[in-house]
C-alpha cells in the first residue's frame, strides 16, 4: 500500500485514469480504490460539491478543493495509475489537469506502508 496526499480535484482525476473495463479481480480492486477516492457526504458539503443529474461532477468550491486528504492505493491501482500517466505523456496528452498527478505518481516515491 501506498500513501498519496490527494486534493479533491486530483482524487477525481485519478478516478478518471482508472480503466472502466477489465477482468473481475482487478474490477473489483479498482472498485476498491474508487470507494477511497470518492468524496464522502461530509466532503460533499465541505468542498461545496454539486452533482448534475446523471450524478457527474458539476462544480466544487476551488477555495475548499484545494485541501489534501491522504489516500492509501494498493499496488495494482498505483500501477493502473501509472501506466494511464505514462501513455498519455508518450502520446502528448498530458494536459494541465494531470501534472500534479503526474508529479506525484511518476516524479516522487511516496512514503510506502508495509501491510500487516
């Protein structure tokens, strides 16, 4: 396990890295580190989250957003992670939204956590 100190908008772009598709057991980990990325119902009223109603994201406070919460990921999430930051740098996709996770997940070694 691997800690990562994520803002609200960095856990939702992480999210959004995470493939939609793939086999059960990796399906069900990824639904895992979904669960820890999303915001929780008291986020919801501190970052001032608006949902449209298909239930993606509408707006946050930009003031509020910007706190980091640690979010522990699993191996297999930092490496999906990883792998999606990669390609779109190889592909010159990277926009302005993925740099501090970029940054993070591939330019810094965060502080790992021995499983007990």
């Amino acid at each position: 396990m691997t800690n990562y100190k994520l803002n609200m908008p960095e856990r939702l772009g992480v999210m959004g890295l995470l493939p939609k598709e793939t086999n059960y057991v990796t399906l069900k980990i990824l639904n895992n580190v979904r669960k820890k990325l999303a915001p929780s119902e008291e986020e919801k009223k501190e970052y001032e989250i608006k949902l449209n109603p298909d239930g993606t994201l509408k707006s946050w406070n930009p003031e509020k957003a910007v706190k980091e919460t640690t979010i522990e990921i699993g191996e297999t999430g930092v490496e999906f992670v990883k792998e999606a930051l990669r390609k779109l740098s190889d592909e010159n996709k990277l926009t302005n939204q993925h740099l501090s996770l970029y940054e993070k997940f591939i330019d810094s070694a965060p502080e790992e956590k021995k499983e007990e």
